[in-house]
C-alpha cells in the first residue's frame, strides 16, 4: 500500500534518557537490544511487566553518545515517565520529559531533506518505510505535500497489521499475541523485566490468540468490538474497523483464537443470534 504526505506526531511522550549508565539501564528495561540503537534511525520496542504484559509501545534512537530519545504514546506520558524513572537507583542516568519542547513530524514517501537545526532518522510506524523530523517545538517544519489524515493513516496501519496502543496494545496483552516478535523483540540481548515469560513462550510455549488482519465481504458493516464468530462459537473481537479506499472495501485488525487464526477463514461478526451479522475474510498483510 503506497502513501506519500506528511503528519504531526507532537503530541507523542517524549523522553531522553542520559547519563553514562543509560544504555545498560535502558536495555534492561526494553525489549530490543538498545546497544543497536543509532542516531540515523528508531528501534521499535516494548517496555513489559514482570508477566511479560506490554506496557508500552516506544521507539528509541541515540541523542549522542550517552543519551537516548523515547517516544510513546501521549495519552501514557505520565505512566512512562514513571515507569522509565522506576528502577533508577543506583544507575548513573537521569530521565527528562521533553515532549513540550520537542516537535515530531513523520513523512511517508520521499524522503525528507533536514533544515538546519532539524534531526531526521528512519522509522517504520504504519508497516512502511518513513522519517520522522524532530525540531524544536513550534518552529517551521516546511515540509510539502499534502497532511495525511487519521483515517488515512489508520487504513494503512490496518493493512500492514500494526497494532496500535488502546486498540491492539493493553496491559493485557503479550507481545507475541500481537505479532510483535520481529519488529520489537531480541530473543539474544540477555536479561529485562518480563524477558523469562517471553522467551519461555518462544522456546516451549505459545499464546492462544493472534492479531489479524481481516477484510470485510459486502453487506452488513460491524463494530469496533464486535465479536466474531467461527459457526456459533466465538473466537475473537473486532479492534480496529477502517475503511481501505485501494481495496474499496472495509478493513479491520481483530484478535482471534489461534484454532481461527489461519488466511482464508471467514468469520462472521455480530451476535450468537445471528441478527445483522457481518462476515469477513481473514487475510495475509498488507492488505492490497
């Protein structure tokens, strides 16, 4: 799925974490191995519980040679700020929340050039290559283009099968449910809280629900948080609904049981009564 504009993500959480214990400390909080983070470009990665819940999605780039730059969702900035600061006792590190101070705009398509005074780094946050320019707060971005908007940006993310935090991502959730293991885990960095019940699932055990990608067949159109159904047994519920204007069709991410969960399956969304249902198809990603 192509794509080519530009949006503000100002409103992101954004934190730098410094200090000449920074890195040791971050990379025992997350879970990519941060000692890969570069200047040039953002590592995807979760901060979890001790039950390897996800607490956060965030990416991560290094400000120099002992510091990092943290973005997370905005509606968690206080949680992050806490979290990140939870287990600074002894490190040599300081957090500092700098989202007021920092803009974020992220581009698809062309790459961007950088004006003076302007940080760009590569990122991947709707399932496509993209930059993110990080400037100072209120100053003039001059990129061009036209500005995506949410539900543009939300049907892409949708048919790349990127989970999103307060759709896909809870406290609830495990990592592998939403198909994170290559984007955001390293099952070789060593030790972090929650890394014993993740690796463990990949080394014996599983998870019993997976995020897919769904399109919807015409006719009835479902809800955010319908259920869905194999026959009359429920599998699952609908996380995301948006539509796909490539396709021209409705398209949706939704958990489903893992007996359910191959391409290919349909499944109807509604009630165990069947009134004004909505079926639709489970796909591979993207969705094109």
């Amino acid at each position: 799925m192509r794509a080519e504009g530009w949006t503000d993500l100002g409103d992101r959480a954004k934190f730098l974490l410094s200090g000449p214990d920074a890195e040791r400390y971050l990379n025992g909080q997350t879970t990519n191995d941060v000692r890969r983070a570069v200047e040039e470009s953002a590592l995807a990665s979760l901060l979890t519980t001790a039950k390897g819940k996800v607490e956060a999605d965030i990416f991560i780039s290094r400000r120099g040679p002992d510091a990092f730059l943290i973005d997370g969702p905005g509606s968690l900035r206080m949680a992050l700020q806490l979290r990140l600061d939870r287990y600074l006792i002894a490190d040599n590190a300081e957090v500092t929340d700098v989202t007021e101070a920092l803009g974020l705009c992220h581009i698809l398509g062309r790459e961007p050039e950088a004006p003076e005074g302007v940080t760009r780094r590569q990122v991947n946050r709707y399932g496509i290559p993209g930059w993110d320019l990080l400037l100072p707060s209120g100053a003039p971005h001059g990129l061009a283009g036209p500005e995506l908007g949410e539900e543009q940006l939300e049907s892409i993310r949708v048919a790349h099968g990127v989970p999103r935090w307060e759709h896909e991502l809870s406290g609830d959730v495990l990592p592998q449910e939403a198909r994170l293991e290559d984007r955001c885990l390293d099952f070789h960095k060593g030790c972090y809280i929650g890394q014993e019940v993740i690796s463990r699932i990949k080394s014996v055990g599983r998870v019993n629900r997976l995020l897919c990608a769904l399109v919807v067949e015409p006719g009835a159109i479902p809800q955010t948080g319908d259920a869905l159904f194999l026959e009359d047994r429920e599998v699952g519920a609908i996380t995301s609904l948006v539509k796909n204007a490539e396709l021209d069709r409705m398209t949706a991410l939704a958990y489903v049981k893992r007996e359910a969960a191959a391409p290919g399956t349909r499944l109807r969304a509604g009630t165990p009564q069947k009134t004004l249902s909505s079926h639709l198809e489970i796909r591979e990603t993207p969705l094109c």
